[in-house]
C-alpha cells in the first residue's frame, strides 16, 4: 500500500498560546482532557499517551495518534503554551487547535501550518 499524499495531505501545525492565568498551565490532569478532547474534535484517533511535570510545574504532553503525533509543552513563566500537531488524513487541526485555545482560555495565539510530504 502506498500513500497518495495529494489525497492524505500531511500538515504540521504549530500553535503559540498565552493565558492569563497560569493555573491552567501547571494542571497535568486538564491538560491530558483537554489533548485528548482536542483529539476527537478533530477525529484523530489516540494510541498511546504521555506526561511529565517538571520541578517549575512545567507540563510536556504527548499523544500518539494513528494520524501522527499531538504535543503541548507549557512554560508558565512565560504564561504560553506550545502546541505541535503533525497529521495526515482526515484530521481537522483547526477544531484540535480552537479545542485546545478555548480549553487554555488563551489570551492571544499564533498559529501556522506548513504542509509536508509534497513533491
């Protein structure tokens, strides 16, 4: 089997969010939801998960997803957040990422996508 890719386009979005309030930033247990909620708003399907907290209450994230890979890495001492989602297919990364701007009630975001895989 071979992948067409000018049918399953490959896309990685990136996603910078500030939040006012950090709290949301340091919560590992909101954040797994949040990922996973992201997830199935843009109908990717999770594999497996990951989570560490770091000693600031930093969080890093990772969803693996049948479509590729889901990531948030917070920094709360910048109150920002880092989402990376590269996917294939069908996934909608626009409804991942509004899930995950609403969920972290962000302030301000910058978003980009740059198509991969293409000849």
């Amino acid at each position: 089997m071979t992948l067409d890719f000018v049918q399953l386009p490959m896309r990685l979005y990136t996603m910078d969010s500030w939040v006012k309030d950090t709290a949301v930033l340091l919560d590992e247990n909101a954040l797994r939801t949040t990922l996973r909620a992201a997830a199935d708003a843009g109908s990717a399907t999770v594999l497996a998960e990951e989570f560490y907290v770091f000693p600031n209450g930093a969080v890093t994230g990772v969803l693996l997803l049948a479509q590729s890979h889901l990531s948030i890495h917070t920094w709360p001492e910048l109150s920002m957040a880092n989402v990376d989602l590269l996917s294939y297919g069908e996934v909608d990364g626009e409804a991942v990422l509004a899930t995950i701007r609403d969920a972290l009630s962000a302030d301000r975001t910058s978003v980009s996508c740059v198509l991969r895989g293409l000849r």
